[in-house]
C-alpha cells in the first residue's frame, strides 16, 4: 500500500513537470514568432494606387516581385531621362533594406514628405556642404527632398 502512494506522489510530480515545461515551450515559441515576424510595409498618402492595393489585399504579391517589376520598369524610364540630367546629378538605387525617410530641408527633425522604397531609383541632385545629406528627386513624381547619405548606390549606366 505505502509504494502504491508513493509510486502515486511521483507519477503526479513527473506530469506536473511535464505540463509546466511544455506549456513554457509553447510560450516561448509563441513570443519568438511573435518577435521574429517582420511588420507589414507601411502605406503613406504618397503611395501609388498600386501600392496600396497591394497592401491592403491578403493574397498581394510579395514585395520582391514587386521590387522586381518595379525596377524594370524604372530601369527603363532611367534610360530616356538620363539624358536629360544636369552636369554633378546621377541616378542612383536605395539600398537601405527599410527604405528612407525624404525630408523637407537637410535635417533629421524636418516635416517628412515622402517615402523611398528599398531597390527604388532616383535621381541625386546635390550633397549638402557637410556631406552627410543628398537631395534628391523621386522617380515617378517630380518632387524633390532630402535623404542622409550613404544609403544610395550610384547607378552605372
């Protein structure tokens, strides 16, 4: 009878320990998906129709596909207006993975006016005196802004 009870006493300690471990492990997995999960790509006011289309829709294309597209078509728009740029300004590609933040004047806590997306192309128009912002033109839209440097590539052509 006594090792009946004790046999008892460690089968409900053994499943106890069980419960609590497995439950810790679904917790921890849960907040680590939860932690590792990119957010969604924000929409601004500026964004084409196609933009935020593709961000309100569940089944949208991923946004490498749309880079990709994105960037023939502008690889081709780069070629007939590359003719037309000024001595000192280059086409230029983002390369900062979250895209850039374009600024109304060469200031981190200027009104921000636009949004560049990453692998996007614009156009550098000058590099402010102290090096550390270039301005620049948007692709698609003749408006002009301030990004900090060193997060564009110039493009070859």
């Amino acid at each position: 009878m006594r090792w009946k009870n004790v046999s008892k006493f460690l089968l409900g300690i053994s499943l106890a320990a069980l419960i609590l471990i497995s439950g810790g492990v679904a917790a921890a997995l849960y907040f680590l998906h939860r932690v590792t999960t990119p957010p969604p790509k924000p929409i601004f006011a500026n964004d084409t129709a196609e933009v935020k289309a593709r961000g309100s829709s569940p089944t949208a294309p991923t946004a490498t596909t749309s880079s990709n597209t994105q960037s023939n078509t502008t690889t081709n728009t780069s070629q007939d207006s590359s003719a037309t740029l000024a001595p000192g300004t280059y086409r230029a590609r983002v390369t900062w993975a979250q895209g850039l933040s374009v600024r109304s004047e060469p200031n981190a806590d200027a009104e921000r006016i636009a949004g560049v997306g990453y692998n996007e192309e614009i156009t550098v128009l000058e590099t402010s005196s102290d090096n550390s912002w270039q301005r620049i033109r948007l692709e698609n839209s003749e408006q002009e802004g301030w990004v900090k440097a060193g997060n564009v590539e110039r493009i070859e052509e």
